[in-house]
C-alpha cells in the first residue's frame, strides 16, 4: 500500500498524534516506534516521504537513515529535540532533505510535508516523459542523459519535442527547422535516420518519431 507519509518516532503519543492529524487533512499516514518496525513495513508498504526522529530509543535515527537511503530515494524529514548544528549537519549529510526541531507547530509541520509532496509529484510526473529538453543547460535528455546531437538534429528534435501528438507535413519542417523550402526529402530523411539511432531502442520499429506516408512525421510521446 502507498502511504504518502510514514513517521518513526518512539514517542508513540507525538508519532500517533501526527499521524492522526495528517490523515485528518488528507496526506494519508502511518506511524511505526522502531527502526526494524519501519524496516518490516517498508517490505510491502510503500511512502513518497518519511519523517524520522533521530532518537529511536536505543537505535539512531541517523543510522536508519543511511539503511534506507541505499534503498530508497523518497525525501527524508528528520524531527528531534537535538538542535546543535553539528547534529542537524550530521543529518543533512547523511542523505535527510530537513531537519526539523522539537517541540513543531503541527500546521508548520503539515505544511513542509505538503510542499515535499508537492515537489515529488511534479517531479514524479516529469520523470514520466522520456526525452525532455533541459531549458537550463540547453541539452536535450533521453532518460536523464543528455544526447550527442548535431546542431540541425538537435533543431528537429527539439522541434517535435515542442509539437507532440501531431501530424507534422515535411513542408512545416523544411520551412520550421532549415527556414526554406530548399532541403529535399533525401536530406530530411538522413536526418531522421540519424536521430532515430540516437533515441529510439530499435530504430527499424521507431516509438517516438513515426512515418506518415506520403505526409511527414508524428513525434509521440513516449509515457513510462
């Protein structure tokens, strides 16, 4: 089952009390007192983000936190009383997204769990489309990595990537991405041929850029 919040705290009055709160505004939680409880749970259970306090009774909260970052890749809130900066360093550096002191307003709290959300969910959602065009370094990216393209490839790519799901007439691209009517079919056609053996699994059965005959082409795109 997918939770959108797991809290391990042995303080079971505070784990208990955040859990029913979250729940009561939406952002479905459940709580667990110990590091093997959380470990058991998170076998068939699964969360988008965890709070995790750093005293666990006899076990470290730090120490849990470094088990399940070699497994998980979900934010990790820490909550404690400790506030010395060498312990909220500690934190941080060990793979936690906040740290957050105790005693916390319960609507403050809700709230940074709300935006944590709301980032994975953008972030989720974006993941979803394959090739994507990276406006901050100027790279077009195949799952995550960016790709080798000439500068006329990277023109038509990023043009298919700006009008998805659509019929596009090889006039259109002629007079779009070369900026005349002069560029052939041969020419147009390498092009393709190229990009397609840099993006597409097998090139011969294309999923990205398909043909219409006698037309142009269709850029889909591809949704894990």
């Amino acid at each position: 089952m997918l939770f959108d919040c797991l809290i391990i705290d042995d303080e079971k009055d505070i784990a208990c009390g955040v859990c029913e709160y979250f729940n009561l505004f939406g952002v479905s939680s459940h709580c667990v007192h110990t590091a093997d409880e959380a470990l058991e749970f998170l076998i068939n259970n699964s969360t988008k983000v965890i709070l995790l306090d750093v005293n666990l009774g006899d076990e470290s909260g730090f120490a849990l936190c470094k088990t399940l970052r070699e497994k998980l890749k979900v934010p990790i809130l820490f909550i404690s009383a400790r506030t010395s900066n060498e312990d909220m360093l500690l934190g941080l550096g060990i793979g936690g997204d906040d740290y957050i002191t105790k005693p916390f307003s319960l609507a403050v709290l809700l709230a940074k769990v709300k935006a944590v959300l709301s980032r994975y969910s953008t972030q989720a959602n974006l993941s979803k489309c394959r090739l994507q065009f990276d406006e901050s370094t100027g790279y077009i990216t195949l799952d995550g990595i960016a790709l080798e393209l000439t500068n006329m490839e990277h023109r038509l790519l990023r043009y298919f990537l700006d009008n998805p799901n659509r019929i596009i007439e090889k006039d259109e691209l002629f007079n779009k991405v070369w900026g005349d009517n002069f560029a052939g079919d041969g020419t147009l056609n390498v092009h393709i041929r190229r990009l397609r053996e840099k993006i597409e699994a097998d090139p011969t059965d294309p999923k990205f850029i398909k043909t219409i005959w006698g037309v142009g082409y269709e850029y889909r795109e591809d949704r894990v």
